[in-house]
C-alpha cells in the first residue's frame, strides 16, 4: 500500500475526535426528547444536498453493485446508530465509549466457536485486557456492585448489539469503497441512509406530536450533531480507503479515552479516574488484539 504520508494520520484524529462528540450529542439530544429515528433522519437529511451534488456529478458511472453494497451499509448503519441513541438515552457516555473495545471480539468469537480459529498469542493477552479493563467501569451512574454489573446494564446490552450492526457494516463500506471512492460511497451513505431512516422518522413523529417543537428548541445541537457526524463518517472512508484496516481500528480505539472525558465535563459521570483507567486498559487490549491479527 506505500507510504500513506500525513494526510491519513491527520483524519485519524479527525474520527478520533468527532465520534464520542457525535456520541455526547446523540446522548444530549435523546436526553431532551428527539425520537431516535427522528435523529437519524435529521442527521442524513442536513448532510444531503452535499451528497446530491456529488451523486449528481458522479452520473451514471456508479454500478448496481455500488448501490447494492450502499444500501445494505446504510441500512445496517441506521440499525447501529438506532440501537446507539437508545444506549446513550439510557447510560453513562463514559460506560459506553469503552464498550467499543470489544469490537474485536465480535469478528474473534464467532470464528472460534463456528470455525475452530482459536486467538493465538498476543489475541489471548489482548482479549484479558479487555475484560479485566471493562471490570473497572462499574454500572450506571458508578453503582459499584458485582464485576459483572457493567454487563448487567440495559443500555451496555445494546451498545454490544450496536456492535454487530458496526461490524457488519464496515465490510460492506470496504465493498463499497472497492467499487467506487471515499467521496462516492460516502454520498451514497448519506442518501440511502436518509431513505431507510425517514419512513421511521415518519411514524416517530406522529407517535411523538410534540417532536417538531423539540428539534426546534435544541436544532443548534441538531446542526453539530450533523456535523460530527459527517465528518466522522467521511473520515471513516477516507481511513478504510488509504490505511489497513488493523492500523486505523488500532487508532479508533483512543475515542473510548475522549467518551470517557466527554462523560464527566458534560454530563456529571462520576468515578472518572477508575473509568478513565479502564477505557486506557480497554484500548490498549483492543489495539492488540487488531494488530495481531
């Protein structure tokens, strides 16, 4: 692949950062009342004309097989992000940004139990990590009780459900991106996404009467929401695209850090300093376990 130069690193930092800012914003927002399929919707819909303008110069030139893998992408990326906004609605940002770090595990686990590909060496080292780091979160609101309390947790419980969605997605943004480029598929992302979202969008609103006054009140956060999330997602390509895989996940891991600070400024969450040690203990176990694979 060569030397990808400072470009890549660059917007490594750039989804580093605007992630667990998109994620403080989803918690900020759903706390206030915005359906969850009404954020997503709003998200994809602020972000579209951006992705009309570079669809429409892109013509005919993309394949059936781009908008197939484009849609199966947005589709599983609306579920994961539904299932996010309903964790953060219900949990501590700096509970859930960790939680990330299990990602590994949800390609891992699988092919063990299924296919006999047992984690050799370092995998072993990294996957403890991870466990003994997430033992140090605590539940909700820092409730200590048992270890095993983090798992106990409604919200946590779909945060590892967001997981499978991400997983499956991000194989089929890397289908996407093979057939076309990190702008294209992004726009593609952003179009079809506003597609699934909106017919839910729909019926939340009518479920909810008071939503359109909501949004109204709070629509300056619902602009940055849009935001970071664009330039987290545009920035997810523009990594898949230029660097291996197993450097970039390496590299997204430190958002756990920033949720985990995000958490405690913005909304109260207490035990900062035990947190912030196992989202640390949590990353580094992650960041080996993709590196020796």
């Amino acid at each position: 692949m060569g030397d990808p130069g400072l470009t890549p690193w660059l917007v490594i930092a750039l989804r580093v950062i605007s992630n667990p800012c998109s994620n403080a914003l989803q918690k900020g927002l759903a706390g206030g009342g915005w359906p969850a399929p009404v954020l997503l919707a709003f998200t994809h819909g602020v972000l579209g004309p951006v992705a009309m303008v570079i669809l429409l110069r892109a013509g005919d030139s993309l394949s059936w097989v781009f908008w197939l893998w484009s849609l199966l992408s947005a589709a599983l990326a609306v579920a994961a992000n539904w299932l996010i906004i309903e964790a953060v609605r219900r949990s501590d940002l700096s509970l859930l940004g960790p939680i990330n770090a299990y990602k590994p595990w949800v390609s891992l686990v699988p092919g063990w139990f299924l296919l006999g590909e047992r984690p050799e060496g370092w995998q072993w080292v990294g996957m403890g990590l991870v466990f003994l780091g997430s033992l140090l979160l605590g539940g909700t609101e820092g409730r200590r009780g048992p270890p095993w309390a983090l798992f106990l947790d409604r919200g946590v419980q779909l945060r590892f459900l967001a997981l499978v969605f991400s997983a499956a997605e991000a194989v089929t943004l890397k289908r996407a991106l093979a057939v076309s480029d990190p702008v294209r598929a992004f726009a593609g992302w952003v179009l079809l996404g506003f597609l699934v979202a909106a017919p839910f969008a729909w019926k939340a609103r009518a479920a909810c009467p008071h939503a359109g006054t909501v949004a109204l009140g709070s629509l300056s956060a619902g602009l940055a929401l849009a935001l970071t999330t664009g330039l987290m997602q545009a920035s997810t390509f523009v990594v898949l695209d230029q660097l291996p895989t197993g450097i970039a996940l390496s590299f997204f891991q430190l958002s756990a850090v920033l949720s985990v600070f995000l958490g405690w400024a913005f909304f109260g969450e207490t035990h900062f300093a035990r947190r912030l040690a196992g989202a640390c203990i949590m990353a580094l176990g992650s960041a080996l376990l993709v590196a020796a694979r």
